[in-house]
C-alpha cells in the first residue's frame, strides 16, 4: 500500500484549502517515470512529516490535470495556501524534489 | 471552463496587495488556485505553464510596466482576460491606451473591493473565449495521452526497429506538447 495519500477530482476543494505545504504526483500505470517518482516521494514522507504527500491518477482526474495543465503525466505539484508554488512534469531527481520541498515546508 | 476551480494569476510586489487582492477574489470565487509572481523573471517563468482564467497585474513594477504585462499575455496566452488593478492608472490617456491595448478592465487600489464585480463581468465577457480554449486543451491532451500510452507499450514489446519508432514518436510528442 502507498504511502502517498490517494486523492481524486472530488478532492480537489479540501485540497486546496488545506494549509501547509501539499505535493501532488499525478501519475498513470503505464507512466514508468511515476512509478520512480512514487518511490522517491515514499522516502520523503518520513523526513518532512508536516508535508501532505498525494498521489493521483492521471486518467481518472481530469479535472486535476486540467487545473495543474498536465497534458500527459508525470506531473508534481507543490501547493500551499491555495497558492501554486511551483509544477514539475518530466523525470526529475531526488535532489530536486528535495530542494523544493525543503525550501516550501 | 469545465473545473470549477478558478485560476488566478497576481502580478503583484507589495506583499501587502498581493494578500488583499486574494482575499477580494475569494469573496468572487472561493474554490480558487493562484499563482503569483512578483517581477518580470518570475511572471515569465509562471504564466504559461499555469494557464490562468484571468491575469490580475499591478501596472507599476521593479522590472517592468503593466502594458508589458499585457503584451505579453496577449503574445503568448491569446484572450486571456487581464485587469490592472493599480495606484496609479488614473490618467485618462493611459487608460485610454490601455484598453486599446486589450486589457480587459482596471480598478484602482482604493476601489478593490469592487473587484468581485468586476471579474463577474469580465469573466461573462470571456466566456465564448474561455470554452474554446477548454476544447483545445482537450484536444490537446487526448493526442498526447493516446500517444504516451502507445510508447509505453511500445516499449514493453520487442521488435526491429524499436529504438527508431521510439524516438520518432518521441519527437511528435514533444512536438504536440
């Protein structure tokens, strides 16, 4: 089982009134960069607890990959306060995805 | 505009503004996300990627004017709707200019609250634009999704030329993107 909080479309509201930082992965099964990606944002959730870790399929949220304007996945969205701090789509490393959670927590 | 969350993009510098102008678009839309810069280098580096409902822009910043602002979104995000909200666009000539220059509507700081207002409006007078677009995109990403799960398979499979027919269809995907 995941450690990434699965969320949906219906989610999206409490999602963004949520404070605090948010990460959002949106991936597919046949996405071979989401599944590393998923591996890594694992690892983190026990460094930056305060971080709420999600993940969505990107096929059945529609209207997240349009509210985040992901045209195909992975996507990784960084939120906080109802504010979108920064969007990543491609393979991206550890080290980034440290680096931006570090510098948002 | 088929979400109903709304997408809101605020060029602002002064912290202070920026916050105000937030929470007067709360009092429009409640489900809303933002995305904010606070100079040139960041607004660029944003706004396309964000793809916002409407631009809310300061018309005096550090780096740059208002009408570079707009120029720039009307380059690079066609009808977008944009309103200035400023201290200090109360020339008539420049508003004048202004319009002629496709923004779609000012308000000056002392009046924000009637901001609410005027994105009703704005955003009724956008809405042929801002349907066409959502078909667009959908567009858009159903050729792209279709095409990434095609690659994916591809390359589950084996057969001559494999490593051809990838990085062509990588290329009409980054091409398509």
């Amino acid at each position: 089982m995941s450690k990434l909080n699965a969320i949906e479309d219906r989610q999206i509201a409490d999602v963004l009134s949520t404070g605090g930082l948010t990460v959002i992965l949106m991936t597919a099964p046949w996405d071979g960069n989401g599944i590393i990606i998923t591996s890594i944002l694992e690892g983190f959730t026990t460094r930056y607890r305060g971080v709420n870790f999600c993940v969505a399929d990107y096929e059945a949220s529609p209207r997240l990959a349009r509210l985040f304007n992901l045209l195909s996945p992975p996507g990784i969205l960084f939120l906080k306060d109802g504010e979108m701090l920064e969007r990543l789509t491609g393979p991206v490393s550890a080290a980034r995805l440290n680096e931006i959670i570090k510098a948002a927590a | 505009m088929d979400t109903d969350i709304f997408k809101v993009f605020i060029l602002e510098d002064q912290p202070l503004d920026m916050e105000l102008n937030k929470r007067q678009v709360r009092k429009y839309r409640p489900d809303v996300l933002f995305a904010v810069a606070r100079n040139k280098v960041e607004f660029e580096e944003k706004l396309v990627n964000f793809q916002p409902d409407i631009v809310l822009s300061d018309y005096n910043l550090p780096d740059m004017n208002g009408l570079e602002a707009l120029l720039y979104v009307r380059e690079h995000l066609d009808s977008t709707p944009f309103i200035f909200i400023t201290g200090v666009l109360n020339d008539e000539e420049k508003v004048a200019d202004t319009i002629l220059n496709g923004a779609s509507g000012y308000l000056l700081k002392e009046n924000l609250r009637k901001l609410p207002e005027l994105m009703t409006s704005v955003v009724d007078q956008s809405s042929q634009v801002m349907q066409r677009r959502e078909r667009e995109w959908e567009r858009r990403k159903t050729n792209q999704t279709l095409l990434r799960k095609t690659m994916a398979g591809l390359r589950a499979a084996e057969f001559d030329g494999k490593g051809d027919a990838l990085e062509s269809l990588q290329q009409v995907a980054d091409n398509l993107a």
